[in-house]
C-alpha cells in the first residue's frame, strides 16, 4: 500500500458511518441450474449498510446517465472488500417504502484494498 492509503484509508469508514443512511446491499451470489426443471436459480446476500448517496453532477464523465440516476459511495469495511459489479442493487428505505437502486457502473478505487467504493445506480 501507498503512504496515501495508509493516510486517507481509514478516513472513509467513520465518515460514512456517521453521515450515510441506512441501506441493504444485495449482491448476487452463485447461479446453480436445475437441468430436471430448466430453471436457473440464483443466491443473493443482503448485507445491512450505510451508504451516501448523492446527485450525478453535469461533469460526470463516462458514460450516459438518466437525471435520476444517483451516485452512492460505501466504504469497503462493510462489504467486506467485495466488488460491486452491475448484477447487484441497493435497497434504500424512501418515505415508507423501499426503492431499489440498480447498480450500473461500478467505480472502484485504489486496486485490492480500496479507500471506498464509488458505484452510479439507477432507481427503479
């Protein structure tokens, strides 16, 4: 690790910790096939996070994002370092119901140990 990681990783945790909301990550597990019924099951984990989620800003870069798109950063710590990929999805609690935030572009930094995940999703 960098001397920029060992400075500023351990700044992302309690800073999320206290300033995100509450949330369930869902993160696709295995996919198992039944060849007797032809159906593909697949496992999911839900794990209880705090995540911050924020407005796309009109300087984004890389790619093509819909007004209501969001970005929501997560330290790693809570994922236990696992990657965020665009099969898994955000369950934040709105205003009495639960709204789904799709993941559709992962942004990771810093190689195999992160400072925090970085991830643009879309509500559904």
């Amino acid at each position: 690790m960098s001397k920029v990681d060992d400075v500023f990783g351990p700044l992302a945790a309690p800073l999320i910790k206290e300033w995100g909301q509450p949330a369930v990550f869902v993160q696709q597990q295995s996919s198992a096939y039944d060849p007797s019924t032809g159906v593909v099951t697949a496992s999911k984990k839900r794990t209880n996070v705090k995540v911050v989620i924020t407005r796309i800003d009109i300087n984004e870069t890389g790619g093509l994002y819909q007004e209501s798109d969001v970005k929501i950063l997560i330290d790693p710590q809570q994922i236990k370092s696992n990657y965020i990929t665009t099969d898994d999805y955000f369950e934040v609690s709105t205003a009495g119901s639960t709204q789904v935030m799709k993941v559709i572009e992962p942004r990771t930094y810093r190689g195999d140990k992160p400072v925090f995940f970085s991830v643009i999703a879309r509500p559904e």
